[in-house]
C-alpha cells in the first residue's frame, strides 16, 4: 500500500461517530470479500454468485484499496485504523466499547461482521450460502470460527464471540439450536448507538436524554441537607470512591431529577431502562454497552413490592457510574449495589412545595402561591403536572391567572388517570349539617378535620415522632352515617375520596393482596386523596393460631398491612359494623376511633327532616311517633323518605302520611321486625 492510498482512504474524515463506524463496517466487508474469494477461487466468480458485492469493491476501489480480497489488504486496514483512533477525538462509540470491554480492533471487526445484515439484508445471502444453511441470513459461529482459523488477526474468534455474549454485545436468536448452527445479531439498540445515532428511545422501556437536555444542580429543589449530598456525588464518582447511586422515595418525588442533573454535571447524557424483571433481564446485559455507545450515565428503574427484593449484576462493558431508582419497598442486592450510595427523598414539605409550583407555573400566575402549597401535599413530579393541567383550565376560561379552583380540577383529572383503575371515586358535596350524630361523635369529627389539616405542622409542634399519616376508624351498626361522614370529612377538607374495591386487592394467590393494597396505597399517599376502607373488618382480622399453611400466610398478609399502616403517609378512614373482629394491634395504630351509635329520638327526627322534600304533607305529631318509637338507623329513615318520595311521584307529588306509615313498614319487613306504629 502507498502513502497516497492511505491518504485518499484515511486522510481528511471527521472523527465523528458516524464517520468511525463507516472505518469499521468496510473493515468488515473487506474480511468478508477475502473469505468469499478463497471459496470461489477468484473475485470474477466471487461478483457472480453475489453480483450486489461489486458496488462495494468499487467504493472501496474509488478510495484508492486495490485487490480489496487480499490478506494484505484486511491487515493493512486494521493498522491504519488503530493510527486512525489514536489522532482522533471526542465519543467515538465502537472506540469508548472497545477500551470499556477490553476487546482488540479485531473483536470489532467481528462484531460489525456479525451486524452487517443490519445494513445491507444482502449479506445474508452471503451467510446463507457460505454456511450451506438454507434460511440462515445470520452469521453463525461454525462461520466465523472457520473464517479465524484461516487468518491471522481472527484466530480468536471464538473467544471473542464468547466475551462478546457474556458482555452483551452478540446475543443468540436461537438458543435452542446446537452451539455452533446459533444465529448471532448485534442487539438493535446496541448497534444503532454504534452507528452514531441517539435516539430517545432506543429501544423497549428505554429512554435517552442529550446532555444539553437535562437538568443541572441548580434545577434541584431538595431539603438542603439531601442537596449537599447530591451535590458532592459527581466528585465522588469521579475520585472513584463510589460507583453506584441508590436513590429511593415515593414515584414522580424527583428520583429521576437528581440522576439528571448528576450525568450533566459530568458531562453525560442518560440512559433510563424500565420495567427492569430480574438479573437475566437481556436489558441488564445491554445496559452497560448501550450506556457506553451512547456516553450516558445508565439508570436502572425499578418497581419493587413488599417483601420483594432483586439481585442487581454488575454492568458490563461500562467503566461509567451508575444509578438506581426504587420506590420505597423492597431490597437491592448484587454486585451492582455494592458500595453503592442510598439518598432517601421523602415528599416536599410545604416550603418545597411552594418552589415547585412557583417554577411550575410563573408566580404572577398563579393567585395564591401559599394557599395552594399548603393545600395539596403531592409530590415534586405530580406538581408540575397539575400545573400544566390548570394553565390549560385557566386558558379554558380565558383567563391569565390559576385559581385554586384551577388546581383543584387539575388535580382530580390527575387522580382519575391514575386511581380509578384502582378504586371508586365517592362524590364530596356537602357539610356537617347533612349529618346527624351525637355530641361526642361530632367533637371527634371535628378533632379528626383538624388532625388532617395540621398533620404536616403537628411534628415540629410537639417536637415528638409523628408522621403526616392520619388512620381513622369509624365503627358502629350499619346505617349510622360512617360513610357519609368519611364523605363529608373529605368535602370539609376539599379532598377527594376513594373507597377501596376489595373485589379487585384480594387476590387467591400468594403476595398478590399485598401488592394490589401497597399499591393502592402509595398512589393515595403520592395524590394526596382519603383512602376509605368499607368494612374494613374483612381485612383488619385478628390473628389466629397456625394451623395450616394457609393461617400462616392469611398471617403474613395481617403482619403486612399492620406495618404498612404504621408507615402509611396519607389519609385512611376504615369504617366497620364489627369492631371486635379487628386484630386490636389495628386499633392500637389508629390516630382517631370514632364510634356511631344509632340515634337517638332526637337526632331521628333530626334525619327525617333532612331527607323529607320540603313540601311534604306530613303531620307532625305523626313525624313526632315516627322519631320517638321506630328505631331505625339512618340509613333505613333516608331508604323509607325515598321510598316515600317514590310512592308520591306516582300520587301527585306529595309525601303524606299514609305514605311515610307504608315505607316505615316496609323497612320493618325488610329487617324482619314488627312496626311498632299504630294505623287506623
């Protein structure tokens, strides 16, 4: 080869990803052109059985390579490629794998030789023929290990494919088949980062993000305590003194952020991988590659149950740090989480909050910064997401300025995207005159609105241990107003209400039920919604002896949700007819026990007033019988006035008394009583 060749083919490209790829690919189609022609003894013959390969031979020709089928020509192409790297700079990606997973040139060179069919699908007429498989179109290793035996610089050829599928470079598409018929492909999102390309979504649960896109430290709105750690990460990794970071907290509470603002601070870019299963995940095995093609920090995001734990491997090819997202359930373990570094982020409090929504949305649009803060105690993520559905309600309205009408809509939209798979929304209309109970279970009610409402300050009042959770358990008959009380506490509030469908949480299987009920309630706790539990009994049981395998687990389950309450963040109303079949260690966790007794003759009457149209034609003394000596609870007194209404609407519209008399005695029949009422 002349200097003048070596010019015309080397001399004046850019060292630019797509450009270095460019070197690599015809490294390889110069292999295959000196394999091919030893087959078919001359290259005349070699361009007749695959005429496609003559536009090769002529683009290289035109670059100044002649005899492009010689062995001389393959060697001299890998030492003006090493020359080539050693003078070029910035991310080439096949330059930063190679140095990353210890591989020679000539490991490269096979490795684009295994993914040229991804280029150009004539190629697999070439390894369908050269192997004799018919249908194969991809390299196999009886191929490319007879290709190393009969030259020079790939007798380790299969060595190298075995690293190579140990690192995750080549995987198997048939791994039923014997070793060496196993068809080999370059995984997509593998080899397209290889090319130069940098998509965002490189593949399947994947996600990634330039440097220039990402957030910087000072994007970060974190307690300043966690914002010193974060902010002294990068020098650790970089000094080597830590290689992974744990990050855990509540979904959308800035995980993710903090990874963000992380890989720009050292000049990465970021690569999320979701829905991550288990450690033979082929998205674990691409990760590491995938993150060094692409010059980006790797981040594994896991959703992990209670009681669940996953064994992270360590990433291969990849000399970068890495990260962990994972909720706050669940274990880490592996040689991916060793030395690794765990920050903790708990919700906003207000004084966060408030940042969050000032960055949101602009502070001159939003009218009142404080109220909203304080009101709904979401997380960092699901701010910025209310935000940008309230501009779109204000817009609605023709107006510049969000309310917290505004945010309040936004919020629920936000809830019923992500709650009503989960549970059903209760409507919250109403005040406290709509219920009828006695004074001591009115004075605890009002306890219990002021316990929700200063939940987040009662910590730093009495300076003792107190989370922001509040429990609740309403117990009493059935039709006492437990219901409609948890209702109505969200309506005082301005909170929503969600009943648990314990139709779709309990589950025959084993962990099923504890999974559907963490999940249900870490949504409630990350939304800011009462999470109301009717007949709660079904699942607060009490404990029994272990009698067989099914007492230990229905044990197990009880054991789960005693601590999850414990740990619970949120609102949690439980109503029960059956108090004393709760495990009394539920009762013992619960911040407020309001008890319903059925009512008295005085709040009946109260009841019956509430549920009876304003222009009934009851008479009075009859209302006054009614109150005093039918015994019924409020539910049954608001299904008689309705059955009432009914009967009127078919009689000229009005209630009278006959018709009170036939729907009190209905309800008696339906309870199996005797109406105590006496009728002419």
């Amino acid at each position: 080869m002349t200097k003048k060749m070596r010019k015309n083919l080397f001399d004046g490209l850019q060292p630019t990803p797509a450009e270095h790829f460019k070197l690599y690919f015809y490294g390889a189609v110069l292999s295959l052109f000196h394999h091919v022609v030893q087959v078919y003894g001359t290259s005349e013959s070699a361009f007749k059985e695959f005429p496609f390969l003559v536009g090769y031979n002529n683009e290289l020709a035109d670059g100044g390579l002649a005899g492009v089928h010689s062995t001389e020509a393959v060697s001299w192409w890998l030492e003006s490629l090493q020359g080539w790297e050693e003078k070029a700079t910035g991310h080439l990606p096949l330059q930063a794998l190679r140095k990353s997973a210890g591989l020679d040139h000539a490991a490269l060179i096979l490795l684009t030789t295994v993914g040229l069919i991804e280029e150009d699908l004539r190629f697999g007429q070439v390894f369908e023929t050269m192997q004799g498989s018919p249908g194969q179109h991809r390299a196999t290793p009886s191929l490319l290990n007879t290709w190393g035996r009969d030259e020079a610089h790939w007798r380790d050829a299969r060595t190298n494919l075995r690293q190579m599928r140990e690192l995750g470079l080549v995987r198997v598409v048939n791994p039923e088949s014997p070793r060496l018929e196993w068809a080999l492909e370059v995984p997509s999102a593998l080899w397209d980062a290889l090319r130069g390309e940098q998509n965002e979504i490189p593949g399947p649960g994947m996600r990634y993000r330039r440097p220039a896109e990402l957030s910087t430290m000072d994007d970060l709105i974190l307690p300043p305590d966690v914002y010193e750690k974060v902010r002294a990460i990068p020098g650790l990794f970089r000094a080597g003194e830590a290689q992974t970071l744990i990050a855990r907290g509540a979904y959308r509470n800035g995980r993710r952020t903090i990874f963000s603002a992380i890989a720009r601070e050292l000049n990465l870019g970021l690569l999320e991988i979701q829905g991550i299963t288990g450690p033979t995940d082929e998205r674990f095995r691409v990760a590491g590659p995938l993150a060094t093609a692409l010059n980006a920090l790797p981040v594994i995001v896991i959703d992990l149950e209670p009681r669940e734990s996953i064994e992270v491997p360590r990433l291969s090819a990849c000399n970068s740090p890495s990260g962990i997202v994972i909720g706050k359930q669940g274990g880490v373990s592996g040689e991916g989480a060793e030395r690794a570094l765990v920050i903790n982020l708990d919700m906003p409090d207000p004084g966060l909050r408030k940042q969050h929504w000032q960055r949101a949305c602009h502070e001159s649009k939003l009218r009142d910064t404080h109220t909203v803060s304080e009101r709904f105690r979401i997380t960092s993520g699901n701010i910025h997401r209310v935000a940008r559905l309230a501009e779109s309600y204000a817009a609605l309205a023709k107006r510049t300025e969000i309310t917290l009408a505004d945010a309040q809509r936004a919020t629920r939209s936000l809830n019923r995207q992500i709650l009503d798979a989960l549970a059903i929304r209760l409507s919250t209309s109403g005040d406290w005159t709509q219920l009828a109970v006695g004074g001591e279970t009115r004075r605890e009610l009002d306890n219990l609105v002021s316990r929700c409402r200063h939940r987040e300050r009662l910590q730093s009042q009495t300076g003792a241990p107190a989370g922001a959770g509040v429990r609740a358990l309403f117990s009493g008959p059935s039709g006492t107003g437990k219901t409609l009380a948890a209702r109505l506490l969200a309506s005082t509030l301005q909170m929503d209400v969600y009943r648990l469908d314990l139709s779709s949480v309990v589950n025959k299987y084993i962990g099923e039920t504890e999974k559907n009920l963490n999940l249900i309630l870490s949504r409630a706790e990350e939304l800011d919604v009462i999470l109301l539990l009717d007949e709660g009994d079904s699942l607060l049981t009490q404990r029994t002896g272990v009698q067989s395998s099914n007492d230990r687990y229905a044990n197990l389950e009880t054991n789960f949700l005693l601590q999850r309450l414990e740990s619970f963040e949120g609102i949690l109303v439980v109503t029960t007819n059956a108090s004393e079949r709760i495990d009394n260690a539920f009762q013992r966790r619960m911040d407020v026990v309001i008890t319903f007794s059925p009512p008295s003759p005085p709040e009946r009457w109260a009841i019956w007033q509430l549920h009876l149209p304003p222009d009934h034609a009851v008479d009075y003394p009859l209302l006054e019988e009614v109150a005093g000596r039918c015994v019924l609870s409020g539910g049954q007194i608001k299904n008689a006035a309705l059955h009432a209404s009914l009967l009127a609407l078919e009689d000229g519209g009005i209630v009278t008394s006959a018709m009170i008399g036939d729907a009190i005695e209905r309800e008696y029949r339906k309870a199996g009583g005797v109406c105590p009422l006496r009728r002419n």
